[in-house]
C-alpha cells in the first residue's frame, strides 16, 4: 500500500511514522508514506497556499491553486483509490471503514487547515470525506495520523499476531472483553479463575459474555443491526 498526505506541516506529521508499528510497517516495505508540502505548489515566492474566506467572517481557507496543482502533480503519477479529505463534517471514522480501506492500494489524503479547503477542491477531488469525531483540531494532520494507524495495522504482516486485529474491540460490533496480566493478584484483585483454568472453550465463552456485557453497559447503540434490531 502507498499513502500519499497533503499538507502545510509536513513535520507534524512525521513523528507517528517514526515509532512503534508504523515505523515497522515501513520499514518492513509493507507501506509506503509519502508527505507532500502544500507550500511547495504555492504560485508566489511567499509560498502564499490560503486567502481569506468570500463573504467574509474569520479565519483563512486554503486556496484552491496549490492544492488543484498538487493533485495533478500525483495523480499523473499513479491512479488513487481514494481522495481522502479530513474534515469534521465527514463521515464518521468505523472499524468497517478501515478496514475496507486497509484493502486499497493508493491513498491520497489532504489535510485541512485553518477553516479549511476551498469547497471546488472537494467537488472536484475528493471522493470520500472523514471524521474522527465530533470535534475540531487546528487541522487535519493528527486526523490523518489516526486515519492511518487504523488501516496500516490491518495490513497482512503489520502485526506480529496475525489474529490481533481480528480481535479489536468493533470488528464485531462488540467492545473488547476485559484483560488481565501477572500478577494474579493485584492490590486484592484477583485475575477471574476461567482465565487460569485452561479450558479455551470455556475462556472464550466468558470473554464473549463480558464483551457483549461491556457494549450493554457502554455503548448499546453497537448492538443495532443493520434492520433495526438488536443482538440478543
């Protein structure tokens, strides 16, 4: 998989591809990430990539110039799957969107920033726009970052258990059951005894128990099926 990101700062965005599974999964040649600056498409020598909004009101929207450019740039390159734009009124961030994402082969994301792209540019670009939640950041780069961790961890290979991502809490619409380490006893707690028992049959019943009693108490909205209604 190749992910190409847009964006005014690219160094905010280096860090995540720097450490832990990401830097892995680059290094193992199982992803490729590429940064492209914005300003690098700018048409002045002030490397000018946002203006002031029509109608007035405060804040600046990126121009639809540099960004319009860029594009070109890349895709005369290869052919994306995706033309991913960040944005708070998108659509909201799923395991399921993941992981039909984690099967693409070319992304490209933008990243948006101050108040945002030109809205031509999503007309005319962008074919799917994503939240990650109903709130707003400075801009779209931590959005991006989280975007990827999502899907770049579903690639085959990333993991080193292969079952690992299978067992995430909402692949099946279900919170994740909870988990216990040594010691067997901690400050009075103990570890549950099915967990020390040995029997994988029984195990697994007690983990799928707590996990649909865990999205009871948590988040019973997971629980509605697709016509309306609810796992028993």
């Amino acid at each position: 998989m190749r992910i190409d990101i847009v964006t005014v700062l690219p160094e905010l965005l280096r860090s995540p591809f720097e450490a832990s599974i990401l830097k892995r999964a680059i290094e193992k040649g199982l992803v490729e990430v590429h940064l492209h600056n914005l300003r690098d498409y700018a048409s002045n020598r002030y490397k000018q990539v946002d203006d002031y909004a029509f109608g007035g009101g405060a804040g600046m929207v990126l121009m639809p110039g540099p960004l319009d450019r860029c594009l070109q740039a890349l895709t005369s390159e290869r052919e994306y799957d995706e033309v991913i734009y960040m944005t708070p009124d998108g659509h909201p961030l799923k395991q399921a969107m993941a992981n039909g994402l984690s099967l693409k082969r070319n992304l490209l994301i933008l990243c948006g920033h101050y108040k945002g792209i030109d809205q031509r540019i999503r007309d005319l670009w962008v074919t799917r726009e994503i939240s990650i939640g109903d709130y707003v950041l400075s801009g779209g780069e931590l959005a991006a970052a989280v975007l990827c961790d999502a899907v770049i961890r579903l690639l085959p290979g990333v993991l080193n258990d292969e079952t690992s991502a299978l067992t995430d809490t909402f692949q099946d619409n279900l919170l994740a059951p909870p988990v216990y380490t040594r010691p067997r006893e901690f400050k009075g707690l103990k570890v549950p005894e099915v967990l020390l028992g040995g029997d994988f049959n029984k195990i697994e019943d007690w983990r799928e128990e707590q996990a649909y009693r865990r999205t009871m108490e948590r988040r019973p909205d997971l629980l509605n099926l697709p016509d309306g209604s609810k796992m028993e």
